[in-house]
C-alpha cells in the first residue's frame, strides 16, 4: 500500500459461514491482536502494524469481530523484487534478516500459539491455529512432545489401512523414533522457544526504499523451538521443498521474477547468514 487513509481494518465477516466459523473469527482476530501488542512490547523494531482499537464482539457497530491498526506503506516484496538493483537487493536482505533477528527476541514459554495476553500483558499459550484444524495440536513444553503431537495428529487423519502393505503404526513409531533421535544435544539455544511468523511470504512483506517496510498477516503464528523456527526465507531457498526437481513448490507463483536464480540465491543466504549470526537470544522471557 503505497498510497492511501492512514488506518486499515481488518473485519471477519466470514463468521457465518459455518457452524463453527464464530469462534474461529474470534480466535483468528484475538489472537492477531495478541501477538502483535506482545511482539511491540518486547521488539518493536520490528515492522509490523500496531493495534489502535478492536472489538471481539458480533452486535457491534460494524456487526463483526474487528481489529483497526496503522497503515503500513510500501508494496508487496513479490512486486518490488523485480524493481531492485543487485545493491538493493543485498540491502533489502539485510534488512529482512534483521526483521527476523527481532521476531526471534520474543520468547515464549511453551510450544503453541499465542492465544491471549493477561492484563499485565503476559502471553498465554494455546493450541497451535486452531482455527485451521479440528484436531488442534495442544500447548507443549518440549520438542519431543511437539514432535509426538504432530505425528499423533498426522495418524488420526482420515486413512484406509488396507491401501498399504506395510503397518502405518509401525511406521509412525519408526518416524517418531527417527525424528527424536535428530534433535541436536549440543546447543542449548537449538531449543529456546521463539515467536515465529508461519505465513512469512512474499505477499506478506512489503518493501519501502528497498528495506522492510511491513510484515503482516499475523494470525498463522506458533511458539516453536528456535531449530524448527530459525529458516532462510522461501524466496531464496532451493532445498528440501523448494529444490525444482522436486517441483513441490512453483517457482512461477505469484511471479517468476520475484525468485532469484539459483547462484544469486546462494549469495543472498550468505548474505542473511552473517546478519542473523550476529544474533543473541535476550535474557528476557515472555512469562
């Protein structure tokens, strides 16, 4: 948003739309406006819009749950790309490296989602969005438990045993025992609990004089060890899901231009790299 009225709001108008999209509307919003109040209280360098009013209830004014925060200007990262010089570039990385160097100052007490604050301004955990799911993932106190939940959560999906040839139990256990076995035991600061922003593309960071001018879109947010939460951003990534032999993730959406090529990639991964080493988590937790 380049131009425009200095305030935006953001209405869930969608509560009506099944039986239980009521409470999700008020999860989604409550919970948007709990993290972003928590993430300017601990980080507020951190670019993101700050809540100026907002109102839970259905039989309010407007006739649905609303938040109203400040506008931020500048234009989608996947538009501005294209635009940058190769200077602009690194700079804008920096920039982007250091926005997720802030995000990482918050942290958390448990692994979950920010649910709400208390009156002092202390975070409560819940379960992990869960508006998104109707098997939410319950609040945990360590990547283990994290690590069964989710592989828990994965076998209750709906599945037909008899189009395998193999025990999907067994499976699962295998997969628990394999993924617990990887943790890393030699760095404590692996398994610090951080704020971490699950929704952080493109169209979620907006660009101003080649810098970080916005990050939104807050409402897909968890509390996750920092080795599961600290990545390079997608754009520049070509590992795992993102290598194109794979072709998991198109690299033509929303735009072609806005990745860099493989080798220039490699290059902006430095680039983060060195920043966000410089990183140290605060002595400050969120309880």
């Amino acid at each position: 948003m380049r131009t425009g009225p200095p305030l935006v709001a953001r209405i869930q108008w969608n509560f009506k739309a099944h039986v239980i999209s009521s409470s999700w509307a008020v999860e989604k919003i409550s919970r948007e406006v709990a993290v972003l109040k928590l993430l300017h209280r601990v980080s507020p360098q951190v670019p993101a819009p700050r809540v100026l009013a907002c109102d839970f209830e259905f039989n309010n004014t407007v006739g649905a749950p609303f938040m109203i925060m400040n506008r931020l200007y500048g234009e989608n990262q996947w538009m501005a790309w294209p635009k940058l010089s190769g200077d602009d570039r690194i700079t804008f990385v920096k920039s982007l490296a250091t926005s997720f160097v802030g995000i990482f100052n918050v942290r958390l007490p448990s692994i979950g989602s920010i649910e709400t604050l208390t009156p002092g301004g202390l975070p409560i955990i819940g379960s992990i969005l869960p508006y998104m799911t109707l098997l939410p993932i319950k609040p945990c106190a360590t990547l283990e438990q994290y690590i069964t939940l989710q592989l828990d959560h994965a076998f209750a999906q709906p599945h037909d045993q008899a189009l395998y040839d193999f025990s999907l139990p067994d499976l699962f256990d295998r997969i628990r025992t394999l993924a617990i076995s990887a943790i890393p035991r030699d760095d404590h600061t692996m398994f610090v609990l951080v704020l971490v922003h699950m929704d952080l593309r493109s169209k979620n960071i907006m660009v101003k004089d080649a810098t970080v001018s916005g990050i939104v879109d807050w409402e897909i947010h968890s509390s996750l060890p920092a080795c599961l939460g600290a990545t390079y951003p997608e754009f520049i990534r070509y590992d795992a899901s993102y290598d194109p032999k794979y072709g998991i993730q198109p690299r033509l959406m929303p735009a072609k231009e806005c990745w860099p090529l493989e080798d220039h990639a490699a290059t902006l991964r430095n680039v983060f790299r060195k920043l966000a080493q410089l990183f140290k988590f605060p002595d400050i937790l969120c309880t």
